[in-house]
C-alpha cells in the first residue's frame, strides 16, 4: 500500500507515505521490495477507481513499475519461499486473503529482512519474528 499510495497524489495518505520512504532512505535504512509488491501494485494500479484503484493505463502502470524499481531493490523470489509461505499459512491457519501476506513475510524471513512498512499493520500482528512499521509514526516522529 506505501507503493500505492506514492503514486496517487490526490490520496490522504501520499505525503505521508512519501516522508516516511524518505526519512528511512535518508536514515540509512535499505527499504527493499520483492516481486509481489510490484504484482500487487500493478493490480491496485490498473483498477478502477470505482473498484478503489488507480485507474491507471497498462502503459502508465508500466512506467510507474520501472520507477519504483529505480529506487527500491528488488530481491528474488525462491523456491524456499514457498515453503516458508506454507508453513506460516499452516502454522498461523491463515484463510483467503491474508495468505498474501504470509507470503509477504515468508519472503522477508528468506531474505533476512526483520520489518515492514505498511499502513496496514494489523494484518500482520500474527507474525511476531517481523517488525511493522507505521509510516505515520515514520514520517512524523514524536
């Protein structure tokens, strides 16, 4: 959701997502992205706004992928990540959607990464081994 919303700047929460991306880059902090961001990213991207999207092109979420590419790394996905996405989805009995997620931290525990930014954090209080990060906190630190 932090890609989504540095990309829409009529949204409340740009500015904030855009700060709190700025003040861990600057901090000396390595925010990274796996290819799920971007597939999910692509599909909030290229919905439509009346389906609380973007109502981007293909060719305008194209160039949007290639930006945020530009300035996050983007780490591999492996073979290992499905089984610790099945291991997490059966050890937390993760249902429906949320299993995105699990997959999302099933990818952060194979890479070694400890936390994530989102506006979102309830859904992952389930995972205590992983630190959420609130952008609003981020980006406005008391």
């Amino acid at each position: 959701n932090i890609l989504a919303r540095t990309a829409q700047p009529g949204h409340v929460q740009h500015q904030t997502a855009l700060d709190a991306s700025s003040r861990l880059l600057k901090g000396g902090d390595d925010p990274l992205i796996v290819p799920q961001c971007l597939y999910e990213f692509y599909v909030v991207a290229t919905r439509p706004p009346t389906q609380n999207g973007l109502g981007m092109s293909a060719a305008e979420a194209s160039a949007e992928l290639q930006r945020i590419q530009a300035i996050y790394p983007l780490l591999p996905d492996t073979p290992e990540m499905f089984f610790e996405w099945e291991r997490l989805a059966s050890r937390h009995a993760v249902l429906g959607k949320p299993a995105h997620d699990a997959r999302l931290v099933a990818a952060m525990m194979v890479h070694g990464i400890s936390a994530v930014l989102t506006f979102d954090g309830g859904d992952f209080a389930r995972y205590t081994n992983i630190e959420v990060l609130d952008p609003t906190k981020i980006a406005s630190p008391a």
